[in-house]
C-alpha cells in the first residue's frame, strides 16, 4: 500500500476572547496604565532611535542632553554629526544613532516641511503606518511606537518581550516574524485594548515570562498558556492544577516601557 502523508496542522492560536482575557487579567497585575502622550510624534521618534539597544535611563538620559545641546530638533536636523554624537554619547550607540537621527529628521522635512508630524493622527492607520515606513531605518515597530504612544492610535509595536510572549501564549504561530506580528495583532486586538495590550506584555515579559526561565508558577495567565508544561515539572504541574484560581489579585506601580523617564 502506497504510504500517505499526513499534513501536520499548524497549532492553533488565541481567539479574540482569549486575548482579550490575556490582556485582562495582566492588566490587572501590571496596571493601570497611564495612556496620556508623553512626547510629540517627532520627539517620540527621536527617542525611539535613542532607545534602540540600550535601557530606557539611557536613551532618556540622550534624550535630555541633545535638547539641552540644541534647544530645538531643527536645531538638530541642521546640526553637523559629531556634534550630536557628543551631546548622546552617554545613551550608547552614538556613532550609529547621530547620523540615523539627523537623517530623519531631514527626510521629514524634505517630505513635510516641517517637523509637525500631527497630521498622521488624520490618517487611516495604515496610511500613517506607511507614511512612517518611508522614512530611513524605521521599521514597523519604531512607527507603531510614535502612532501609539504619541498619536494614540492603535498601532501595535512589537518588541522582544510582546514577541515572546505572544509566541508563547499561542496569540500568534510560531512561524511568525516579528514584522508580521504587527499586522497579525493589530486585527486580534481590539483598538481600544492596543495601548494596554502593549504595556501589559512587555511588563509580563520583563517581570515574569522571561526570556531564561520563565517564572510560570506564579503567572497570572498560566492556566491560558500551552506552553508553560515545557517549562514547569511535572510535580509544579500537579500543584498548580490542584490549585489553580482563575485570576490572581493585582498590584500596580509597573514601570512604563517605551516611555522617556524624568
Ligand atoms: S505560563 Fe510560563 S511560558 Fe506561559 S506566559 Fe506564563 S510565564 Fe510565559
């Protein structure tokens, strides 16, 4: 008998409801959240490319020092590169981020004439997101940072923490890109849940669902995870499910990724 081949199903991933509960019961542990702007879109994209491979202190800290160096970011896109390499030098990264930022900046005034980038908030999210994709060096996630955090829209930006996570949780499949991510969650996450979606994942991934031994006993959305069994014994396994409670109380006072510190 000739052999037939099996196809292998790809697993299935969260419903909307699922993730709803995911985003929930983390919001729970982690929030509230504070949603209010906290930079204009420009200066959100400046210190998004601060922030990039180095701790929010950091990039702040770079942040602070080229506003005080120059006053204005047309001060900065007419600036000369060794001079706004010296005024970031402490963020980390500074001969590869000075040149990225001034030529940013210049673009967007090449494009806009100015560096006014409210009009996006009039656009349709994907027209934003596309406007920002033009730009030199930004990606999906430096665009939806700059639409979510500063512009409110639901743009999902997808870090190393939320991609996790995600993949864990089975909110996504395995196979997916990061950049394929954004796309995938802005559809299973309603709008109005994006900014808290953010927020919550990142700080679950920092403080619980890391990268090297996630600390799955004591998550709050274990009894929604298939994948805490490859990281639990068998004998935590049996604990738990003898003890599982469906939430866990909350607590709040977690710090807030992506956003510039005082
Ligand atoms: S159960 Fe473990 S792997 Fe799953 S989300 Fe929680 S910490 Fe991460």
């Amino acid at each position: 008998m000739p052999a037939t081949s099996v196809k292998k199903r790809a697993p299935r991933t969260k419903s909307k409801a699922d993730i709803a509960q995911t985003i929930k019961l983390m919001t729970e542990q982690y929030g509230p959240f504070n949603d209010e702007p906290r930079l204009p879109p420009m200066d959100e994209m400046v210190f998004t490319i601060l922030s990039q491979h180095t701790s929010d202190i950091n990039s702040s800290r770079a942040f602070r020092l080229l506003m005080e160096r120059f006053g204005t970011l047309e001060a900065v896109a007419a600036a000369e590169i060794p001079d706004i390499e010296k005024a970031i030098a402490p963020g980390g990264l500074a001969r590869i981020k000075a040149p990225r930022i001034k030529e940013v900046l210049n673009k967007v005034l090449e494009l806009n004439d100015s560096l006014d980038l409210s009009f996006l908030r009039e656009m349709p999210l994907n027209e934003a997101k596309a406007w920002l994709r033009q730009l030199p060096g930004i990606g999906p996630k430096s665009a939806g940072i700059v639409l979510s955090f500063s512009l409110g829209m639901p743009a999902m930006a997808i870090d190393t923490h939320i991609y996790r996570v995600s993949q864990r949780l089975g909110v996504i499949g395995p196979k997916v890109s990061a950049d394929k991510a954004h796309d995938i969650l802005e559809e299973k996450v309603e709008p109005g849940e994006v900014f808290n979606f953010h927020v919550s994942y990142i700080n679950h991934g920092r403080q619980v669902c890391r990268a090297q031994r996630p600390k799955c006993p004591e998550c709050v959305v274990g009894s929604l995870c298939p994948s805490r069994k490859k990281y639990m014994t068998k004998a935590e396994l049996a604990e738990l499910a003898a003890a599982e409670e469906p939430t866990l109380a909350g607590s709040s006072g977690a710090p807030m990724p992506h956003i510039p510190q005082a």
